[in-house]
C-alpha cells in the first residue's frame, strides 16, 4: 500500500480521516474522478483490491468528447501520440468491401472529429502518473469491504494485503469499483435490465490487409466478426459474434478465427495466437439513481453497456467528470450541497439513452439475418450511390456514440426563462448544450482560442460584455470576481484585447464566439467547468449573472481567496 501524501488541502468537512473523499477502484473511472477532484485542491485517496494495474485492455476506443474532456483534464497530450485515429466503418460480405462509412461530425462541431484507438492498459497508465503528479497513488491490494452511511460522513473498513483491517470516517464515498460494484450493492441500487448475446474478444496479430484508420464488420455467413485496430500495426481485437467454445484453448481460437476471416475476405490471413481471450455475455442494465447521501457510483457501477459501440469506458469517464467538479465545489464550500443533485439528474438520463443506442449496434454488429447476404448488397448498394442518404447516415451514426450530442436541457443546472435563456443576439447555443468549436474555428477566431484555453481552468467561466461603459461593466466584474473568484473565472468579453485594469479580457473581435452563443451587446454566458452552457441572457445591471450563480447554487464569499489567479493570468 502506498504512503504516498494525498493531494490538496484539506476540505472543511475531512474529518478525522485527513481526507475529504475515498475513490474506490483504479481504473479509468475512478482515476478521472479522482484526478479531477484533486485537480481543484480536494484531499482523495484512491484504492483497489487488485494485487496491481491491469495488464490487459477490456477498451479500446476514446470517444471525441471523451478527447475534449482529456483536453481539459490536460491529459491528452500525453495519450494522443499513443493511439490511432479511426475515423471509418467498413463492412464487407464475400471479400467485397460493401460500404466504407465516413465519420460526419458537421452537426457537432469538434476539435477531434475522430476515435482514438488505445490500449485502455495506456489510458489508466497516463491517468495515473498524472495523478501522482498531483500528489496521490493508488493503494493497490486495498480492499472495501462494508460501510456505513451517515448524515455528515461514510464509515469505511478497509482491508489491505496481509489482512491488515483499517476503519476510518470519510465525508464522501465514491464508488467506481466495476460492474460487481460494492458500494452499489451496499446501497441497495439495482441493476435493472438484460443480457442478450455472448460473445467472444481474442487480441491478435494478422496480415488481413485492410486499412488501420478503420473498424472492420465482416460477415462470416452465419454471423460477423468486428475487427477493431489497436495502436501497433497489424494487431486487432477480433469480436467473434457466433463461435465461443474453446475460449480456453488459444490454438483453437487462433485456427478458427485464422479459418473464419479467411473464408469471410477470400484470402488467406495468417492469425497469431491470441495474446488476451474473453467470453463475455453482453449486458444492458443500469440503475435509477447515481447517489445516495454521501455516496456515488460512476461508470459500469452504475451502468453497464454492450461494447458493440465501445461506450463503457467512454460513458464512465463521462460520468466522473461530471461529478468531479460538483463535488468539488461543495467540498471547498463554494456550492450549496444541491449542486450535487444535478448528478444523477444529468448521467441517469444519459444511461437510458445509451442503452438504446447500444442496442442498435448489439444488433447490427451481430447481422444474424439468415437474409442478411442477400439484402445487404442492395440495400447497402443505394446507400452508397445515394449520398444524402448516406451523409445522414453516417451522422446518425457518429451522434449515436460520439458523446458530443449529450445535453442537459432538463438539467437544474440549465436556467430557462427569463434572464438566463434570453440572449438577444439570436438563439445560438441553448443552456444544457455543450459549447464546442472545430480545430479550424480554435485556429482562425480568437474568441474560440481564448475559450478553448479558458476552459482548461477547472473553474465556471462567467462572460461579461466589456460594453459601452467600461467603468460599470468593471466595476460588476470586480465584484462578481470579489465575491466568486475561487469558483469562477469572470472574463470580459471585449472586441480587442486592449490592457485593462480588473479581471482579464477574453477577446472576440470578430464576433465568431458571441455569435455561437447568441449573445447581443449586452448579454452575459455562464459556461460550466465542463464546457456546457449553463445560462445567458441580459446583463440586466448586475442583476442577470448574480442570479444565475445564486440560481446553479454557488455561493457569495467576499473574504475568498483565488487559488487559481496565478496559475491562470494570461
């Protein structure tokens, strides 16, 4: 078990603990989660009954919203050089390649219109080292094995390698310990759902000459394999949707499915022995609520996926994100504690959808049609020679597992009405929606670049015009900064980036940003710590951003300090 110090100062509720949130379960979810909080000065431990990290990679695929939160986590940088993009389906029937779908990404605008394929193994090895950049490890061999919930704090008994027993209070408990999640089981939280196919994954190497920047679907006759490319070349993921037997044999699974791809491509493809096999039944299931009191879960501890459209790990990393921050908040005392019900108002919905969405991909994946090779050519035939119906295709597909089409419109976190939905510069982006702009917009207008690195600061960005009147539109920044500064980043939004005196500047000359956001002269934008807009509308004298704050519940504190000013002045 590591000794390591845990990051951040203490919250005001840590307790005897010295802590202010236990993490339990080191993959991918619970080291967002646990990143983040630390990120925005909360005391985390992190721990998992596993001996060490996984040395073997359940998920691939990194999602674009998925790279754009990476982005604001400020760990893309080190994953991007380590994956392959893809940015293609293709099917084929009978060593005919039939269609070679696109990706369409002109609906939700991105700075990654692609899916990065990474060893998930690599995912969680990023996360963690930068994790300990930040002061924290992960005590692996740590077990939770009970707890007990309270008004103001959760007593954890932990068991360590060796048997050693550990009984602390914590005032928060997040569990992202996996589908057979502890922490939701001890809540008493359902899964509620079904399982419908059994497949099987087998990680090779083959020379089957298709292209790397793609996921291949091939139909075998009675069934399909989904060929899924990992970083290094000529090494896939081999889904196998009709044969499972012998999973313990890798000899027999590597001649079958050396048989099988052969056969489906009409060419011989040497296969290498698996390095990884798993058969696996594909669930769809979920619960109905992501908190309990002081207790959460996140990821497949909350909901788990078919892997046909690679959302598990993409939707767990959604989901700690969008918790990190809110919890963040009320910890350092800058929220009330309902900010924390905007959690699972906003991932339950979000579940639901994607278990309709994967669904639909279980189902095409597995094209167990006994008429399937003979109305797949034509019907894929006029899809291809039709391209209107083949753009609106592709971008059904893509808003179907990109991430970028998640909006909280029914969030209480998303102000309608009156001051907070009335921008009059046009209807633009709404309140709920994800505010987003392509690598071309980041590059060519200035209010997107400077937005785009604002949005790094783990803080609410709170939008100001500069106006008219400088002396009164600075004379309100001052004092929403004054009153709000260590959980909001106020910007005025000017025309030029002239030197100015109180809070910095965001320049937008061209107008490029108030236009997206559908801001007039005089309206103000409250954008989220996760990119998502939360209200807009007339300054109104002061009045409009002050009720928004009020409104998503922050709170007034005139004697707080800003942790972040020095880090963030541009």
């Amino acid at each position: 078990m590591s000794d390591a110090p845990h990051g951040g100062p203490a919250g005001p509720d840590a307790g005897r603990s010295g802590i202010d949130a236990l993490v339990v379960g080191a993959g991918p979810v619970g080291l967002t989660a646990a990143h983040e909080l630390v990120r925005r000065g909360v005391r985390v431990r992190v721990v998992d009954r596993a001996p060490g990290p996984a040395a073997t990679s359940r998920a691939l695929a990194v999602h674009a919203r998925t790279l754009e939160i990476c982005e604001q986590m400020g760990v893309l940088d080190a994953l991007l050089p380590r994956g392959r993009r893809v940015e293609h389906f293709t099917l084929h029937l009978r060593g005919r390649t039939l269609i070679r779908f696109d990706t369409d990404y002109s609906a939700m605008p991105t700075r990654y219109p692609f899916s990065l394929m990474v060893d998930q193994v690599i995912t969680e090895r990023v996360l963690r080292e930068r994790l300990a950049r930040l002061g924290v490890r992960v005590e692996w061999g740590v077990a939770l094995d009970s707890f007990t919930p309270h008004d103001d704090r959760v007593t954890v008994r932990l068991t360590a390698a060796g048997g050693r027993v550990e009984t602390l209070d914590v005032p928060w408990l997040v569990g992202t310990d996996g589908a057979h999640s502890t922490v939701r089981k001890s809540l008493g939280l359902k899964l509620l759902g079904d399982a419908t196919e059994t497949w099987l994954n087998a990680d090779v190497e083959m020379d089957a000459g298709l292209p790397g920047d793609s996921n291949h679907l091939v139909h075998t006759g009675r069934g399909t394999l989904l060929l899924v490319p990992f970083p290094q070349p000529g090494k896939w993921r081999v889904v196998d949707t009709q044969d499972i037997d012998q999973a313990d044999d890798p000899e027999a699974v590597r001649a079958r499915l050396e048989r099988k791809v052969s056969a489906a491509l009409r060419r011989p493809v040497t296969v290498s022995t698996p390095t990884w096999i798993s058969v696996f039944t594909v669930q769809q299931r979920m619960i109905g609520s992501m908190r309990v009191g002081r207790c959460f879960v996140a990821g497949d501890a909350a909901h788990v996926h078919s892997p046909a459209s690679g959302q598990g790990m993409n939707a767990g990393m959604q989901d700690a994100y969008n918790l990190a921050w809110k919890l963040a908040d009320v910890i350092r005392g800058h929220a009330e504690e309902r900010l924390l019900d905007s959690y699972s108002a906003e991932r339950v919905p979000i579940g639901e959808r994607l278990l309709g969405s994967t669904r639909i991909a279980t189902a095409l994946v597995a094209l167990r049609n006994a008429l399937g090779p003979v109305l797949l050519p034509v019907g894929l035939g006029v899809v291809r020679r039709v391209t209107p119906l083949k753009r609106k295709l592709e971008r059904k597909m893509i808003r179907g597992f990109c991430g970028l089409a998640v909006e909280y419109p029914d969030s209480p976190l998303s102000l309608g009405g009156g001051t907070a939905n009335s921008g009059s510069g046009g209807p633009g982006i709404r309140p709920g929606q994800r505010v987003g702009c392509t690598a071309e917009d980041r590059r060519t207008h200035p209010g997107w670049r400077d937005l785009c690195e604002e949005l790094h600061d783990p803080r609410w960005t709170l939008l100001v015009p500069a106006g008219p009147e400088p002396g009164a539109t600075r004379d309100l920044l001052t004092h929403l900064e004054l009153a709000h500064g260590a959980a909001v980043s106020v910007r005025a939004l000017c025309d030029t980036a002239h030197d100015r005196t109180g809070p910095r500047p965001l320049s937008d000359p061209d107008g490029a940003l108030r236009r997206a956001l559908g801001l007039g002269p005089d309206d103000f934008a409250l954008v989220r710590p996760d990119g998502h807009l939360a209200a807009k509308g007339p300054v109104a004298a002061g009045s409009g951003p002050a009720d928004a704050l009020r409104a998503v519940g922050l709170t007034a504190r005139d004697d707080e300090t800003n942790p972040f000013a020095e880090a963030t002045t541009r």
